[in-house]
C-alpha cells in the first residue's frame, strides 16, 4: 500500500540552522533516501520550496480566485514529501520515523487513495447497446 509521508517543520528554525547543520541535515536526509531505496520502501520524493513561493488556489462559482502563501497560517509549514511503499500503516511510522526532518518538526502520514482506472470503469459502465455503436 502506498502512503504518502509530509514533512512539516518552522522554516525559520531550519532557514536559520548554521551552514554546517543544514548541510548535515541535508546529508542525512541523502542518507536516508538511500536507504529506503534499498529497502524498496521509496516511491518518490522532494523537497520544496520556502512557503512564501507557494500561492493557494480556489474556483468558487465558475471565478478562479489566486492569493500568496498557503491557504493556512500554521507554526510548522510543508517541507517536502515522501511517497512510501509499506505493507500497512505501522511499517509506514516505522519507516517514517527515521525521516530526518522528524527531529525538528513532524510527519504527517497519510494513506493514499487508489481511484479506479479510468478506462477500466468507463467500460464497466457502459451499456451494451453502446457497446455496439463503438465499433
């Protein structure tokens, strides 16, 4: 089962680490990627970008409205990602605990959804008469 594993720390505690921490959190980090690789837990993953380059989006009645920042004001902001592999939920904390950014912020775990495939459910609803006109 796949399970999607978001990093959330202070940004200005992180931004603010000496040039020498950063780059042993950075490092780590590496690390640990390496490692779930190994392991074939990792299916990807990224950092992002500072919060101040992410803009929030929302259509209400047909009118795209854009505004700056994250749609909410929280003390930790969203990091980065992992996307994991992991026969349940506890192989998934187990896997995440050791995710490197847990030691200055947390985890957020999160089941991913499976929706069915498009094609397969577009012909399972069609009826046999529209079956006959397709071809």
């Amino acid at each position: 089962m796949k399970y999607l594993c978001l990093i959330y720390y202070q940004e200005k505690e992180v931004y603010g680490m000496s040039p020498q921490d950063w780059n042993a959190l950075v490092n780590d980090c590496v690390q640990y990627g390496e490692r779930i690789r190994g392991s074939g837990h990792f299916i990807s993953g990224q950092p992002l970008e500072p919060v101040e380059t992410a803009k929030t989006v929302r259509v209400r009645d047909g009118k795209v409205a854009v505004t700056d920042g994250p749609f909410a004001e929280t003390k930790e902001q969203l990091a980065g990602f992992y996307l994991l592999e992991a026969a349940d939920l506890n192989e998934a904390v187990q896997v995440a605990s050791h995710i490197p950014p847990a030691r200055l912020g947390s985890i957020e775990i999160r089941p991913v959804r499976e929706l069915p495939d498009m094609a397969q459910a577009a012909a399972s609803a069609a009826r046999p008469a529209d079956l006959h006109s397709m071809g």
